[in-house]
C-alpha cells in the first residue's frame, strides 16, 4: 500500500508542476487555448512524468545518468503529449524552438523544486533546533 501512496503522491505532484510548467508557457505567449482533450492530456502526462521522477529515489546509476535519463524520458512524454493534445503544430513546425523551451521550462521546476526543498529542510532545521532548546 505504501509503494501505491508513493506513486500517487509522485504522480499528483507531477500534475502540480505540469500545471505551473503549461501557465508559465501561456504566460510568456500571451495566452494558449486548450480544450478538455489538452487539458485531461496534460493532467494524464504530467503524472506520468512524476512517476518517472521516481528514478532518483533509486540508486541504478549516478546522479548525472539519472538526470539524463528522466529529461530524455520528459522530452518524449511531452512530445507524446503533444500530440495526443493535438498541439503538434508548435512541435513540428518549430522542434528547436520547442526541444528549448522544454529545457527551459525543465529548468525552472528544477529550480521551484530546489527552493521547496531549501524551505523544507529549513522548516525541518528550526524545528529540531526549537527541540533541542526545550
């Protein structure tokens, strides 16, 4: 049960950052229509690419390796995504255009989940300190 909790909760997060990932690029194009197909596509992938985030709870290769691994797998889940969105225009017509703005848009959740963590650890830092003054 533990192990279907731990892929709901990859999953769900996978959506939330999907989610910020499809606002952010709607914010800097000035806006982009999307249908309930585009959106239940976008819900449904998102997730995927939380589970596939699962890779670096495991210890199979390094780090670096790792991170290859999931941006290669993000890039065709998104390219997938696409087209089952049928936003295929934007990907055909302008690939380099499209690999890069993935690759931006990887790097800034990236940094969101960078800085939850800084927040976290920092929240976990106080809280041990305020126990060991007790």
């Amino acid at each position: 049960m533990n192990k279907l909790i731990k892929i709901i909760r990859y999953f769900l997060i996978g959506v939330f950052l999907g989610s910020f990932s499809f606002l952010t690029i709607g914010l800097f194009r000035g806006g982009i229509e999307a249908d309930v197909q585009g959106i239940v596509s976008l819900f449904f992938f998102s997730g995927l690419i939380g589970i596939v985030s699962m890779i670096f709870g495991t210890e199979w290769f390094n780090f670096p390796i790792r991170l290859l691994i999931h941006m290669i797998l993000t890039l065709c889940i998104v390219g997938i995504m696409m087209l089952s969105a049928g936003w295929q225009s934007f990907m055909i017509n302008r690939t380099v255009s499209f690999v890069i703005t993935v690759m931006i848009i990887y790097g800034l959740v990236w940094l969101v989940m960078y800085l939850s963590d800084i927040v976290g650890t920092k929240k976990i830092n106080d809280a041990i300190r305020k126990r060991k003054s007790k």
